[in-house]
C-alpha cells in the first residue's frame, strides 16, 4: 500500500514539500525517488520481506525515506529514534540503520551508519541525496510484492509509563483502515502540521498512509523545543498547533503569541481542564483533544465545534468505526457512570505484541484492546478519564 501510495502522491504532489526539517526540503517527488533508491540498497544487502530494519535515526528526512524504502521491500520498520536505544534488545533485526555517534558497537550485528552529519542543520535547499551514503543505490527497486492485508509493516513502541514499553505490529489492514478514516477516498487537502512526536512512534508510524494521499507537508524538529516549535509555526504561517498536554503546556509558558492559529489539539491522554482553558484563552481558538493508545490505533475525540466543556473535562466521543467499553476486573460491561478500564476496537487495533509479552493480556476474548487507562462514560457518550490501570 505505502509503495502505491507513495507513486500516486509523486505524480500528483511532484514539488510540493513532504517533509521540511530545519532548511531541507524533502518533496514528494523526492521522497518516492530517493526511498526506491534506498529501497534497491536494502534489498541488494540481503533485507527481504517479513525482516525488521531498525531506524535509530534522529527526527529528519532520513527517518522517513529509510521507512518508506523498508516498505516497499516488504520489510517491518521499527523506530526507536536516538533516545529509545533500550529497545533494540526487544527485537531481532536484519538491519539497523542509524547516524553518526549515535549507537556503540553492536558485534554481529548489521549497522549502516549514514553520513548525517547529526545535531547540524540541513543545508538550506532542497534534499542533497549523499546524506544517504552507500545505502542508496542507482537502480531499480525489485518489484512489487503480492497484496496480503496481514503482511506487517510497522513496529510502534508503547511509553512505557506503566510497566516495560511493548512493541505493537501493525499490519497493512490496520494502516488501511486508518488511511480510509484520516483520508478516506479523496487525494489532497491536508494541510502542513508541525510533528510534535518522533517519528517512530504511532501518530506518525501507523499515518504516513494520510500523509501520503492527503499531500500533507509535515514539518519536522530534530529535536523537541518549545522554542523551535514556535518559530516553525510562525515562520510557515501553520494553522494547527498540536501536540502532547505537556509539549502544549510548554509552548503557552513561553508566553509566545501564534498569529494566524485556527486550531490547537491536544494528543494522548486527558489535558488538565486548566491547560484547555489557557490555550482557548491565549489563542483564541477551538482547543480539542484526540486520544488513543498505541495498541488501538484509532480512537477518540473532541470537535471544534462541541461546548468547550468537553475538551476541558472529558476526551470526547469515539470516533467513526471505533467501539468503547467500560469494564471492571473480571471483564463485565459496566454502564455509564461507573469507573473501569477503557477498552477500543476498530479495524485499526493492532495485530499483536513482539516477543513475549502474551498478547492475550492486552486483548478481550471480542477483540476489545484493553488501553490501561481507567474512566467513565457519562449520559451523553463522552469518556471521562481518571487515572491508569498498572501493569507488570
């Protein structure tokens, strides 16, 4: 899907930016070029359908070419960025690609190292491809692989906020299944978002499908600063502030004004209802949270249009072909008002966990992914959490 994804929006997006990190401009047309480039480079040093490739790579353009070129060999692209490197001893990978002075030695193990020249600014310009090193090469990508909706694509790692952080496989249905909701049947009109989170985890991991057929530009910090996030905001004119409650808690501290803001939304878990109320008053605008977990994949959220009540103390309504469960320890349905844990399920929800955590702890015999977050639905279908659920 990605690799058809990626042809359709080169033909239709060509120069439009798919990717803007410090002054490196990455266009669509770029993107599909260079990523069957490196797509040829995998496949030439032995990575074959079904294997991992590891991306311990910083925030940048790199990250996204090396993702999509893993895709279109039938690889499954795990991220752990440069912060999260704990997490190669949860995988097994054929590859691992990363820059300079980022991992130590890893004996036996295959590392292409590219020539990033990390914690520097790009050059200003358009993408210079040498950045890639010898993992591109000037030929052919194989060819396309046969269609299967189970073929994993991607590894998306949990925070780990409450017990050991678990990697969830999502597979081309469940990435299907959140294109058809973020872009359904319509090619265009995304507009440009600043990417609060690294991109190895869900939000982007499991979107760049939406990315791809709405032609969004996703501008792209190396590194997370409520002072770089500003400036990007302002110097491209963006509309939509997103990000995590904290980042957004960060970004009002700094007492920054955002002319032109239509929107802010809030990702993850609930907002302090004061937060909500701050970032109204400041901007002037609709404040809205969108809420899911990893393993879910979709979830829910406020609108811009609903009382701001909602944003301020609950987490909205499910969105459309999402279910929501309330139910208490033994697994009973609990009506609204009473507290339990929030269970999900859509066609996005993960296939499964990597390695040993048993994946019959985080699934309801229906097909309920348990969220380990714990809330109450009120009369008129909004979830209201209160805490998290520990999980050893």
């Amino acid at each position: 899907m990605l690799r058809m994804l990626a042809g359709e929006a080169a033909r239709r997006f060509g120069a439009r930016a798919a990717v803007v990190s410090g002054g490196s401009v990455l266009t669509f047309a770029d993107l599909d070029r260079h990523s069957d480039a490196v797509a040829a480079g995998l496949a030439h040093r032995g990575v074959r359908i079904g294997d991992v490739v590891v991306l311990a790579l910083p925030n940048g353009p790199e990250f996204v070419i090396c993702y999509l070129a893993a895709a279109k060999v039938g690889a499954v692209t795990a991220g752990v960025g440069t912060r999260r490197l704990d997490l190669l001893r949860l995988l097994d990978p054929a590859m691992v690609v990363t820059a300079p002075r980022v991992l130590p030695p890893l004996p036996g193990m295959d590392v292409v190292t590219l020539p990033i020249a990390y914690g520097r600014p790009y050059d200003n310009g358009g993408y210079d491809p040498r950045r890639l090193g010898g993992l591109r090469r000037a030929e052919a990508p194989p060819p396309p692989y046969p269609p299967d909706p189970g073929r994993p694509v991607v590894i998306a790692f949990t925070a780990g906020s409450t017990g050991a952080p678990r990697g969830a496989v999502f597979c081309e249905v469940q990435l299907d299944a959140i294109r058809a909701r973020g872009a359904g049947v319509r090619w265009g009109g995304g507009d440009a978002r600043l990417v609060a989170q690294d991109l190895g985890h869900m939000t982007f991991a499991t979107r760049l499908p939406v990315l791809l057929q709405t032609g969004r530009t996703s501008h792209v910090l190396a590194e997370w600063t409520p002072e770089g996030a500003v400036r990007v905001l302002r110097e491209h004119g963006l509309r939509v502030l997103q990000g995590a409650p904290r980042q957004l808690a960060e970004i009002l501290a700094s007492g920054e004004g955002l002319p032109g803001l239509e929107l802010v939304l809030s990702m993850g878990g609930a907002a302090a209802p004061a937060l909500i109320r701050s970032l109204r008053e400041r901007y002037r605008v609709p404040v809205c949270n969108r809420y899911v977990c990893t393993e879910a994949g979709l979830g829910l959220g406020t609108r811009p249009e609903d009382p701001p009540v909602d944003a301020e103390e609950t987490v909205g309504r499910p969105r459309p072909g999402v279910d929501l469960s309330i139910r208490d320890a033994e697994g009973r349905v609990l009506e609204p008002l009473q507290q339990g844990e929030v269970l999900l399920r859509s066609r996005a929800v993960m296939t499964g966990y990597i390695g040993k955590y048993p994946d019959q702890r985080a699934f309801a015999k229906d097909g309920f992914v348990r969220t380990g977050d714990r809330g109450y639905i009120d009369g008129a279908g909004r979830l209201h959490l209160v805490g998290r659920i520990p999980r050893s």
